[in-house]
C-alpha cells in the first residue's frame, strides 16, 4: 500500500511528482521537507462565522499544489517565481518572505494565536505539509489548543491524506473552483481537478457532517450576519464566479446542491481580482477574460440561480470585495 506521507517518494496530492523531498528535491508545490510559511495573524475577511469580532487566526503557507494563474497569493504560492531566500526572525525583508518552521515552532504560532484571542487557527493552502503539520496540531493540542481547527484548501487532495486529519480538523473550507475540465485545464494545468476536488470534499463531509455552532444550533437563521454566532465544526465549500464562466458556476451549485442539500454552506464569492502576473504577463493575452472582473450581471445570474436550486444555507459578497487590499502582507508577522 501506497504511503503518502513519504516524502522521499512525494505522492501527497494528485499531481504524483514521487520526487524525494527530505532530499532537497521539490516538486509541482515548490516545497521541501521544512514547513515554510509567510504570516500567521489575525484575518477579519472570511465568512461571518469563521472571522467574527476577534478575528480568524489565519496561518499562510508557501507553495501550492494546483497553482491557479489568477491565485490573490501567488507571491508565496507560486513555484515559477525565481526562489527568495527564507529568513529568520531577525532578518525579514521588502517583499514576501518564507520562513523556515520546525513543527514544534509552528504549535508555538497557533498558540500564540489563541493567546490573541482568534476564534479558531486557519491553516491556508497546508496540505503539502500534511506530514509536518500533523505532528504540531497534535503538539498544539497537548498543550493548551482549545479552539476549532480550520483546513483552508483548494480542495485538490487525496481523501486517503485528508483521512489523516479525523479528529484534528474542525472546520473545513474547501473550495470547488471549476467544474469544466477544460477550464481547470487551461488555468491551474488540472484537468482532472473537478473529480479530485469532490472525492477530497465527499471526505471532508464524511467527517465533518453536520455543522454547529457556538449557540448550540446546526444553521444560521440570524438577518444580521453581524449577529451569526461562530462556527465550532461543519464545511463550508466556496466557489469564486470567474468572468465568462457563469454556466461553469450553475453546474457547481447544482451538483453541490444535489449531493449535500443543506448539510454544508455554500460561499458564493464576486471577489475576482485580475492580479500583476495575469495582467503584466503572456497569461493576460493567452486568457483575455482573466484581466477583468465578474460583472455585476453575471454575479446575480449566479446567485439568483442558487435561489432557485433551493439553497439557502449559503454566504454571498455584496460590493467593495474586488480589492488587491484584502491580500496580506506576507512579511513574515507572526512567525
């Protein structure tokens, strides 16, 4: 059987690299065999139920296993970026910078989050670290981690490597981002994304499979999201409406729709943000919709055919989100 926690011979996510890590040796994510991360701080941007007042102690990882074109966080995420050197604590410069983490000091970074009052720890884009990151969860909670776990991902995964996280994952945010193979094709080179994307949220659910939150209830019923109380465990899956492609969108929520009913929520998001490496690059020319934002029109088909479907467990954006302002600083706070 198979181990894919080995990173000698890396087959952590679909893309199968087998490349050996714990020598030196990255594959499609960029990444070694340290932990690599480049802000761990308090976010106030995410779903009502996950930011609240305190803040989400959001955690950002380097690297990334789909690398979409478009990605808001390409500067840590990307893997055709000529590599910047990690830094220590006493010498963070200009521009985004990837520190180095052993798993003990990455515990130390999620307590000290709750120590800041963050309603829960969100690990961003991790899932190339699972074999590192385990170990500091684990740590974390031997020592005094009481607040959820949140797993932030692309969704393009292995339910065999997810099943390693029962029991320490409380929350999980998974994005279904295409549905069309074409399209996961043509921009994040995945066309197989759409059935490794469902089989890794059909795990996530099966142990997450119902949602709670802080007042003891499983759905949000509140008119006033500033009056949602936080969630505890449950699934949020995310969709982000990409310009030109509003049919892709339709069959998203109708397939999540059928499958899970209101059993998880649906984060419905307008926040596309044409960013410098589609804009000032060969991608913008081979891509021509990725240099501009989802129009209004084409986010309200969307939304009013969610209504339509019968989903109402779900969060939609409303204005003011298509900001290169709400990226983060990847200088190294927090770490």
């Amino acid at each position: 059987m198979l181990n894919y926690f080995d990173l000698s011979n890396c087959r952590l996510c679909p893309r199968d690299c087998g490349v050996n890590r714990l020598a030196g040796e990255r594959g499609y994510c960029g990444e070694g065999a340290v932990i690599r991360a480049s802000r761990a701080a308090l976010m106030y941007y995410e779903e009502p139920c996950i930011s609240g007042f305190c803040g989400s102690g959001a955690v950002f990882f380097c690297g990334c296993s789909l690398g979409c074109l478009f990605c808001q966080n390409y500067a840590i995420s990307s893997r055709n970026k000529k590599e910047e050197p990690s830094f220590s604590s006493q010498s963070i410069e200009k521009g985004p910078v990837r520190m180095e983490l052993t798993p003990e000091k990455l515990a130390d970074v999620f307590l000290s989050l709750q120590e800041q009052k963050a309603a829960n720890i969100n690990l961003v884009t991790a899932s190339h670290f699972l074999p590192l990151l385990i170990p500091s969860l684990e740590s974390a909670r031997r020592n005094g981690l009481v607040i959820p776990v949140v797993y932030n991902t692309s969704s393009y995964e292995r339910p065999e490597a997810l099943r390693r996280l029962e029991g320490l994952v409380d929350i999980y945010i998974p994005d279904l981002k295409f549905c069309d193979p074409a399209l996961s094709a043509a921009y994040a080179g995945a066309p197989d994304y759409f059935e490794r994307a469902a089989a890794a949220i059909r795990e996530m659910v099966r142990q997450q499979p119902s949602p709670l939150f802080s007042d003891g209830s499983h759905t949000l019923d509140a008119e006033d999201d500033s009056d949602d109380p936080m969630m505890l465990r449950g699934v949020i899956i995310r969709h982000m409406v990409m310009p030109g492609h509003t049919e892709d969108s339709r069959k998203i929520l109708r397939y999540l729709y059928e499958e899970y009913g209101d059993s998880v929520f649906l984060s419905i998001m307008n926040q596309y943000t044409p960013m410098p490496q589609v804009l000032d690059s060969p991608v913008g020319l081979r891509h021509p919709l990725l240099k501009r934002t989802v129009t209004e029109k084409e986010y309200d088909e969307v939304i009013d055919f969610a209504i339509s479907l019968g989903i109402t467990n779900g969060f939609i954006q409303e204005g003011g989100t298509v900001s290169r302002s709400f990226i983060p600083a990847f200088d190294g706070t927090g770490l």
